[in-house]
C-alpha cells in the first residue's frame, strides 16, 4: 500500500473515532438522535459513544434556568389596573419529550410565556388588589378588624386571601401544563408591583387614611391614661393637702392648749399683775396718735389710772 493512502486511510479513521465520542460535561444531559429521530438520552457526565456521521448529539442544561416574563398592565378583581412584573424557574426534567414538542431553550421559553401570562392574569384579575399587596402574616392595628377595598366595600381582615397563597394557587396550575412538555416548573414569584397613577393616588391616600386613624386611636389612648395618671395625682394630692391640714390643725390646737396654760398658770401666780398687764396692752392698741375716746371719769377701762391717783 502507498504512503500517501496509508495516511489518508489513518486520518479517516482518527477522525471516525473522534465523531464517535462526545462529552457530556457537569451540568448538562444530552440527546442522541438518528437522522433527526430520537434514538435515547445521555444524563450522566462522562465520555460517551454514538456512530459517527449518522447520529448527532443535541445538549441540554441539567440546571435551573430562569424564564422573565414582560411587564403587563392587569386589572384586579376590583378593576383596579396594575404593573405586575413575574419571574419563575424551571428546568428540563425530560430531554426526549422537551426535544420533540421545543426543541430548543428558546422554544420553551415561548411556551412558558404563553402558560405563566395567562395563569398571572387569571390569578390577579380574580383577586382584590389589597390581597396582592399584603402578605398573609399581616396583621392588621389593634382594633381594625376590616379593610375598605377602592370601591369601598368592607372586608374582614381573616377573609382576605395572603399573596403566598394566591402564588401557590399560581404555580399549581402552571405545573399542571408544562410536563408535556418535558419541563418542570419549580417556583413562580411576583418581582413588583408598580400601580397606575390613577391606583397610586389612592393607594397614599388609603395608607395616609389608615395611619390617621392608628394615629388618632393612639391619641385616644393618650388621653385616656393622661386622665386617668390626672385623677389619681389629684385624688393623691387633696389626701396629702387633707392630712397636712389635720396635722396643722392638730398642732395649732395643741399649740393653743399649751399657750392657755401656760397663760392660765402665770395669771394664776399673780392675778393682779397679770390683769395690770393685759389692760396696758388694751391701750396701747385702743389709743393711737389721733385717736379720741369720750368716756366718764369713773368708766372701768381707766381703772388703773383711777387706782393711781
């Protein structure tokens, strides 16, 4: 045999062997398929074998992918329009069946679009938009056991539905059409929630509403222990102005008591003086500077006068 074809003849048979072996790296899965037929999957990383210019290998991510969906303006059940933005992950749980219904990541990513717009619009349009706001931990303020909705019906607080739910209700039924698929949707969430102008305005004023009332049930509660602390602080200071008052009386009467005897037992010692006393004290109060008294020489107030004579 010639050089030349012995050559040829080796090149060919390097290059058969290496079509016949593909890697399949951490991460993906693969699909081998015969003249465009499927002919099995490959979902272990490792070197594997196929025959060569005949069948051809199609990758697949094994991981978690992640689907965006467009903003869209959706009404709530309350006719209230809202931004809603939504983003899910999903993956591809069947190689065989995602290649013949898909194809491709781009293919899936249409078909989610389809499914996950039509489940979030039936899921938002059939809720009230207080429900889509508020998660199902609220609590409301003491005292607030229902909320008024922008048409200004009255709900109770236990009857409203969390968002939690209404996502868990959202991914049920998503789940329910994507394995035929060949996909696996594993988590659907709301990324935002952006209100109309129309919707934002009343939201505020809804929200400055409720924070006035808290704030005035706040005040009324203030007021009350104010009173209350008020009352007892006056109650508490006429027992202590009483008691002072008892206490001050009590001492002036023994004070009193003590200044009459001690009065009674000087005047008991030497009446006569005691008497002498009194009575020039009596004058000195009864006569000032300019005052005149007409009285009979023999009136008792000169008694002592009289008596010196």
């Amino acid at each position: 045999m010639k050089k030349p074809i012995l050559i040829a003849l080796i090149i060919f048979i390097a290059l058969l062997a290496k079509g016949s072996m593909f890697v399949v790296e951490e991460g993906e899965q693969a699909l081998v398929t015969e003249f465009g037929k499927p002919k099995g999957d490959v979902r272990m990383a490792g070197l594997h074998f196929k025959v060569p210019l005949i069948q051809e290998v199609h990758r697949f991510q094994r991981r978690i992918l992640k689907w965006d969906g467009d903003p869209n303006q959706i009404p709530t059940k309350d006719k209230r329009y809202i931004w809603i933005d939504t983003t899910a992950r999903w993956r591809i749980a069947d190689p065989l069946l995602f290649f013949k219904t898909v194809a491709t990541e781009r293919g899936a990513l249409s078909r989610l679009d389809d499914i996950l717009d039509s489940v979030v619009r039936d899921a938002v349009s059939g809720h009230l938009l207080v429900e889509l706001v508020r998660g199902k931990d609220y609590k409301a303020p003491a005292g607030v056991k229902e909320v008024i909705d922008f048409e200004g019906a009255a709900i109770p607080v236990d009857k409203l539905t969390g968002r939690e739910e209404i996502l868990g209700s959202l991914l049920k039924k998503a789940q329910a059409s994507t394995p035929e698929y060949g996909i696996e949707l594993l988590d659907v969430q709301i990324k935002r929630i952006n209100y109309v102008e129309q919707v934002q305005q009343r939201v505020y004023e809804r929200m400055i509403s409720e924070r006035k009332k808290v704030a005035a049930e706040y005040r009324s509660e203030g007021e009350g222990e104010k009173a209350e602390i008020l009352g007892q602080m006056l109650k508490e200071l006429k027992e202590i102005e009483s008691g002072a008052y008892r206490t001050a009386v009590e001492t002036r009467g023994k004070a009193d008591a003590t200044a009459a005897g001690i009065y009674a037992s000087a005047y008991g010692r030497d009446t006569e003086f005691y008497s002498f006393l009194r009575t020039l004290e009596s004058y000195q109060k009864a006569i000032k500077e300019n005052t005149r008294l007409v009285l009979s020489t023999d009136n008792e107030f000169y008694h002592y006068l009289q008596k010196g004579r």
